[in-house]
C-alpha cells in the first residue's frame, strides 16, 4: 500500500529588532496542488518533490506560507497556517497518516512565539496523538531549539552559506526519510548549543569558523554508522530568543547516545580552535581612497549593517552620499523606495528631478538624500534568476518580483530605485534593467556573505564597509533581553 506522506512549508527569517511587524498579507500562500507546481524549481520544497516522485507516495500537499526576511512576524501568520494545516489533514494524522515533511527556515518568530517552528511541531505530534514521523529541512541560519529536537526525527539544514543547495538539503532529507520507510529504523535528533554568537557576516561556508565545523561534521558522518546527519546551524544573530546562536544536531539511530556526545564534544572542541570575531570594517571614506589607489574596478562595498537577506529595510543612504561626494566616476547603487518609484515612473526619459531618496524606512540608520536624478529606465521590476544556484532560489524560487522599479542617473552613479526590497544575490538583477554591472568602479551590495554567489563573478575587491544598521555586526549594540547568556563574544566563557 502506498505511504502517505503530509507536505507543509512555513518560512521566515525574523528579525525581533526591527521596528515594523510582518502581517499575513506579506506572505505568498500556496495550498493544495500548488504545493506540488514547485517541482523543477530550485527552492527546498522540490527537492522534497523530486525524491517523492519516484516513491510508491502519496501526498498530502497543505500550505505553504513564505516571506522574506523582516520584523516580527504577527501571530495571524501562524494560525493561519494551523488552520490551513489541520483543515486539510483533519483526523487522517491520527491513524491513515506515515509521515509529515516540513519546509521550514527555523528562525521564525511571532508575538506570541519565540520559537514558531517548535511549536508547529508540538502541535503537529499533539494533532496526531501518536509520535508520527516528521522531516523536513531548516536553513542555515535556524536558531535551532530543544523543542524543535524532540518533536521531530529528522530536520536537515543546508551545508552551505550562500544557500547554493537548499535543493539538494531537502532532496537528502526525502532519501533518510525512503531508506527509514525501506528499514523501519526511525532516527532521533539531539541537539547541543555551542553557547556561541556569530555576525552573520561570519556564517559564510568558505571561512572560518562555518568552514572547519561543515568538515568536521561531514567527517562524523562517514566515520560514525549510528549518526545519519550532523547539522552545523549558524543561528540568526538578529532574532532575540534564548536559543539564538550557533547549534549542533545530530540524527541518529536511537540508542547511540555516546557516539553522539562524542560527536558534540569534537564540534566544540573545533569550534574553540576556529572561533573568530569580525573583521574590522572599513569606514566608506577609507574604502573609496584606496578603491581609486588601487585602481581595480568594480570593487565591492559590502553594507552588512542594511543587509536586505537579514530583513532590514534596504534604504540606508550612507555609502551613496559618500559615493556623490567622492571622485569616483561610475557606481551603482541599488535602494528600496515605494514613494520614490512612484513618483518617478511616470516622468518622462531623460527628465531631471530633484528628489528625496531612500531612508524613509525610520529603520536604525536610515537617513534620506536629496539629489537631482535623470530618469533612465521603468520597468515592472520582474527578473529571472540567471543562477538557478543563486542564495534566492532557497527563499523565492527562479522568478524574482521588485515591484515597479526606476533607474536613475546622478552624475556618473546609477542608482535602481525598487519598489520591494530585494536582496542583491544575482546579477540579473542589474541585467534585466540593461545594466552590465562589471563596468562600474563601486557597487554597493545591502548585504553580508550570500551576494558572494554572485558578485565573485565580476569582482574580487570586497570592502566591508562600516555604517549604521539593524544588522550590524557589532552584535554589542543589539539590545538582546531574552538571550540567555553567557554566550561568546559577548561575554567570557568559563567552560566551553
Ligand atoms: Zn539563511
């Protein structure tokens, strides 16, 4: 007899520390069969859909609710989400029902709940009256709790930061979930929290510490029969929970409780040896000098305090009015702005405006400038990915919607007003407005470690550059009241 299996997805980034709430209107809302029109796409849900295509399955497609990053979410959203649930499982979890598969990011947090997706899956187990199985995959950045350990078998997050294999995460989630079918061995996660807090510009794969902790967790895993998955979750620094911060879990078959204790003492024992704090940053004034020193264009002006991929707003003006001021001769420059656009878009080509631009948000930071802008383009801000691997893929899918969107000129800078903001992880983004991004001397990128994806395509000169934002990485100046501490680098650790 065919297994059935129940398909759902809630997805959220949240960050607590911006101003403005996240309401059910800003979700996309998929049920039913729309569940299943993901397949081919690059997004976690087909993953789960391209293994369970070539199984004996039946699925039971929910809902699905996603969103990008942003402020807390408000508590509709989740009991939206339960009331789509369980009206289209009903009673079936409790007897007729052999597994739940669940799409989720793991750093999503409502008024009520600071840990939504625990308690999704405490309901899920108390709907079902019965330890039924759960799956599913998490993002990177999960502030993964005990909660989410115990009511679940088996939860697997993505290897890799940018998010490139969000696909291939849930696809290998969908295969432990066929070979437990295939065995009847069901595994149990358990977690350990590393008491450690990274800048989010500090959770790339390629560096330390995320590098050495995904080679040493790959190493477990061949190495130890009993362990299935070892998950190295970066946590999500600008969501204040107890939880937040870098955690372990580990999948394993029930039972083997020493090789999974052995397994969290060798991750934190490397952690220790790799751990590291940021960088310092540069100040923008510094940067653009030794840009024009060097004379290696483009070069990269990173802004991870406004980083668009961390919820915050996309409409810090700082590096643009230093950019204005400076001698450089092209830069592009990508802000968030609804009113702006509005009012732009109906003007004619090659009409000059003078307007005021960005910082409309009242985001930490956010300050507007005034500038005399040449309309060069309008469009509806629709683009396709050019790199179906691209970070996006894993948040939105192939088809990116910036709302109605201007480019303006002042003087040799470029400036893409859009009306959503969009983080800057594919470099289609510029080319679908008839921009070659590659022939500018600066571009500013809102964003931490996930544009890197695309932008090492035409750059090797990246500059973190220093400026006031929701995101920044100094993590001193979060104003974090339910973190449970101590926790590094905020503060010493006595034992680790
Ligand atoms: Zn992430």
């Amino acid at each position: 007899m065919s297994k059935k299996i129940v398909l759902a997805g809630i997805f959220h980034e949240t960050n607590t520390f911006l101003k403005n709430e996240t309401p059910l209107a800003e979700f996309e809302k998929f049920t039913g069969d729309q569940l299943l029109a993901f397949q081919g796409d690059r997004a976690s849900i087909s993953g789960f859909l391209e293994v369970a295509q070539h199984q004996d399955w039946e699925i039971i497609p929910t809902v699905m609710l996603r969103s990008r990053p942003s402020g807390m979410v408000a508590d509709e959203v989740v009991e939206d989400f339960w009331k789509e649930f369980t009206e289209r499982v009903g009673d079936r979890l409790v007897d007729e029902v052999d597994a739940v598969f669940l799409v989720l990011h793991g750093a999503m947090v409502s008024s009520s709940y600071d840990d939504v997706e625990g308690e999704m899956l405490k309901r899920v187990r108390e709907l079902a009256k019965r330890p039924i199985p759960v799956f599913g995959v998490l993002d990177l950045h999960v502030n993964y709790t005990p909660v989410m350990a115990e009511y679940s078998n088996c939860l697997y997050a993505y290897h890799e930061n940018p998010h490139t294999d969000a696909f291939e995460a849930a696809a290998a989630s969908t295969e432990l979930l066929v070979s437990a079918f295939k065995t009847g061995i069901w595994p149990v996660t358990s977690q350990r929290h590393s008491r450690h807090l990274f800048a989010a510009t500090l959770s790339g794969t390629a560096d330390e510490p995320m590098k050495s902790l995904e080679a040493c967790a790959r190493r477990i895993e061949e190495i130890e029969e009993a362990i299935w998955v070892v998950n190295i979750m970066a946590g999500f620094p600008n969501a204040d929970m107890p939880e937040t911060g870098l955690t372990f879990s580990i999948v394993a078959k029930e039972g083997s409780s020493e090789a999974v204790e052995r397994a969290f003492d060798e991750l934190q024992k490397t952690l220790i040896q790799v751990r590291k704090k940021p960088n310092e940053a540069y100040p923008i004034d510094v940067a653009i000098d030794e840009i024009l020193k060097k004379g290696r264009y483009p070069a990269i002006l990173v802004e991870p305090a406004d980083n668009i991929g961390g919820g915050t707003p996309g409409d810090n003006t700082e590096i643009l009015k230093a950019l204005v001021a400076s001698s450089i001769q092209s830069a592009g420059v990508i802000l968030a702005d609804a009113e702006a656009v509005e009012i732009l878009k109906e003007k004619e080509i090659g009409s000059v405006t003078n307007l005021s631009i960005g910082g409309k948000s009242g985001e930490l930071g956010s300050e507007p400038i005034t500038l005399d802008l040449e309309l060069v383009s309008v469009s509806d801000g629709h683009f396709t990915l050019e790199d179906p691997h691209s970070h996006l893929a894993s948040m939105a899918g192939l088809v990116i919607e910036m709302g109605p969107t201007v480019v303006v000129r002042h003087k040799g800078i470029l400036i893409m007003l859009t009306t959503v903001a969009t983080p800057p992880f594919d470099l289609g983004q510029w080319r679908s407005q008839g921009i070659d991004p590659a022939m500018f001397q600066a571009i500013n990128v809102k964003s931490a470690v996930a544009y890197r994806q695309a932008y090492k395509k035409i750059s090797d000169d990246h500059y973190y550059i220093k400026t006031i934002g929701p995101c920044s990485d100094d993590l001193d100046t979060l104003p974090y009241t339910k973190l449970t501490r101590p926790i590094w680098p905020l503060d010493e650790l006595e034992t680790v």
